[in-house]
C-alpha cells in the first residue's frame, strides 16, 4: 500500500505537486495520465527517492521514499536511460544480482530472449527502443512491493509495443502496485485497473479505469480530452 498526504513540490517558485492525496492498494496497474508539467514524472521520483525537500508524507509500506528499506521494494524505471553506457547486458546482470534480493535471473534471461537481445551487447550499441526493453526486462525481473514505470513504450516501435505491454502484464508481482506515467493513452490503456488524471499538479480524476469511461463515455484517452477540455 502506498499513502500520500498533502504533498505539494516547489521548483524555486513553481509549484509541480499541489496537495496530492492518493492511496495505491497492492494488486493493481495505476494509469498516471496528464500533459506535460502536470506533476507526473516529479510524483514519481518522489516516490522512488530520488526527489527530495517535499512537503507532506509518503509512505511506501509505511516506509518513507528514500530509505534503504524502501529502495529494496521500488523498482524504477525514469523516463531516461538510466544505463551505463559501455556495460553489456551480462554485466548489468550482474550488478542487480548484487543489489537487489528481488532479482529473478532465470525470468531476466527469459525476457532478454523474448526481445531478442543478446547478453553479449552494450548498451552504447543499442537503439533507444532496445534499450527501452533491456530496461523494462531488468524492471519486471524484481518481484518488487512497488514498480513505477515513466513512459515505459515512448522509444519502442509501434509493433513491439504489444509485446512488451504483454510481458509487462504477465510479469507484473500480484502482491506489488504498479504506476505508469504515459502519453500513450491509447496504447496502454488495457493494462491499467484504475488511472490518476494529474492537472497542474493536483489530482483531477482518481477512480476505476471503467468507471471512468463509463463517465466520460469513451476510452481513457477520450476521457482525458474532455478533461482537460474543461468537459
């Protein structure tokens, strides 16, 4: 379960977050859904500890973002590669082996496989949307308490896109919650059991994916057009 109460982000005089209050039960794919400045991506490095001199609280496992304890149950994927560029893929293997309890080897392998990327090749010689499923593949390897993905599909190629949100689907831990920010709402929308619409920094719309669409009478991606529409 994750708790945020009242949290609120100044950027010098600007203000990202405004007064978020989300609770995120275990066992669901959360939609983070919004234009640019909206809030997203700075909600999830909250969240993920790698943004600081907030107020309010989070609370991740009744754990604050940040912590040892905390980085040992989030798994981040940011919406940059976060990659060491002249690393191949055994030896990022490695480095996870070492970190994180989590990490499944055997499943990591399994997925490497699936988007046919060979453990021998670096990351400087792979595309972004390689090393958009090298990372995803390193994220769903972790039986993590909480995955917070940042534009997970925005470098792969529109036919590797249903693949990758398939093993997405299948690799998600039951037992975790999962929050991914997306601009390609009508790509992903399958995967989310409710979505979180962000308006300049405040939560605008939190509710069951279909309920939402029951409301606004159209897909997400609809929904979040009338929104910001003032519909």
């Amino acid at each position: 379960m994750v708790r945020i109460e009242n949290l609120s982000k100044f950027f010098n005089t600007k203000r990202a977050l405004d007064g978020i209050n989300l609770e995120l039960p275990k066992g669901r794919i959360i939609g983070l859904l919004g234009p640019n400045g909206s809030g997203k991506s700075t909600l999830l490095r909250i969240m993920a500890g790698f943004c600081a001199d907030y107020e309010g609280s989070v609370l991740i496992d009744e754990k604050s973002p940040g912590t040892a304890e905390s980085r040992a149950e989030v798994a981040y994927l940011p919406d940059r590669d976060g990659l060491p560029e002249n690393l191949t893929v055994e030896e990022i293997i490695s480095i996870y082996k070492e970190f994180f309890a989590d990490f499944d080897e055997l499943k990591c392998r399994e997925l490497l496989e699936n988007f046919n990327i060979s453990e021998n090749a670096t990351t400087k010689e792979m595309s972004k949307g390689v090393i958009d499923k090298l990372q995803i593949s390193m994220l769903m390897s972790r039986k993590a308490k909480l995955y917070l993905l940042d534009e997970p599909i925005g470098g792969v190629d529109v036919e590797a896109r249903k693949l990758v949100l398939d093993l997405i689907l299948e690799n998600f831990n039951p037992e975790g919650t999962m929050l991914i920010a997306t601009h390609l709402v009508r790509d992903i929308e399958r995967l989310f059991d409710s979505a979180i619409v962000l308006k300049d920094g405040r939560v605008a719309v939190y509710d069951d994916s279909d309920t939402i669409r029951e409301a606004y009478g159209g897909t997400l991606e609809d929904a979040l057009i009338s929104i910001f529409k003032g519909e």
